[in-house]
C-alpha cells in the first residue's frame, strides 16, 4: 500500500493536473466555428495539445513506477535499517550489562 500511495501522490502532483487541464480545453461548442471545417481543425490542435499531456503524463507515470521498482527490497531494505541501528542497540546492551539490568 505505500507504494501505491507513493505512486498515486507522484502522478497526482505532476502530471494528473495537465492532463485533466487539456481534457477539459476538450470541450468545444460548435456555434463559436464558422464552419465544420474550422471546428474540425480547432479538434485536431485540441487532439494533439491532449496527445502531449497524455505521453507526458504516462511518463510521469513510467517515472514513478520505476522509482519504486528500484525501493531496495525487504531483506536488504531490513538489513540497512538494522545496519544503522545496530550502534545504538549494542551502546543499550553494554549499558544494560554495565547495570546488571535483566536481559528482557
């Protein structure tokens, strides 16, 4: 789940707002053209405008993807983690040794 969240706020934050933004300039009423002619041109720039929001916005996608594909995985995420800790777990138990303090 928190690579998908990570995934989901990635997209959302770059590349969700344009593509949303051209598909909403989608909307055009024929009665402001002249003609069929000139509606049909002001849909193809529309097309094309929404055609580079999309790859846009699917490599965004591709971006964040990859971005949690290469997260480090379980055993060497978990074997950093303990790596960072252990000086601080074995400074506890030489202390507790140094206090007689129970194991547990």
């Amino acid at each position: 789940m928190v690579h998908v969240n990570r995934i989901k706020a990635a997209v959302i934050a770059t590349g969700l707002s344009r593509l949303k933004a051209a598909l909403n300039a989608f909307t055009l009423p024929l009665e402001s053209y002249p003609s069929v002619s000139a509606a049909r041109t002001a849909v193809n720039q529309r097309l094309a405008a929404y055609y580079d929001e999309r790859r846009a916005y699917d490599e965004v996608v591709r971006q964040a993807n990859d971005a949690e594909f290469n997260h480090p995985k379980g055993a060497d995420y978990d074997a950093a983690a303990m790596a960072a800790v252990q000086p601080w777990l074995t400074k506890i138990d030489a202390r507790r040794t140094q206090l007689n303090c129970p194991a547990n």
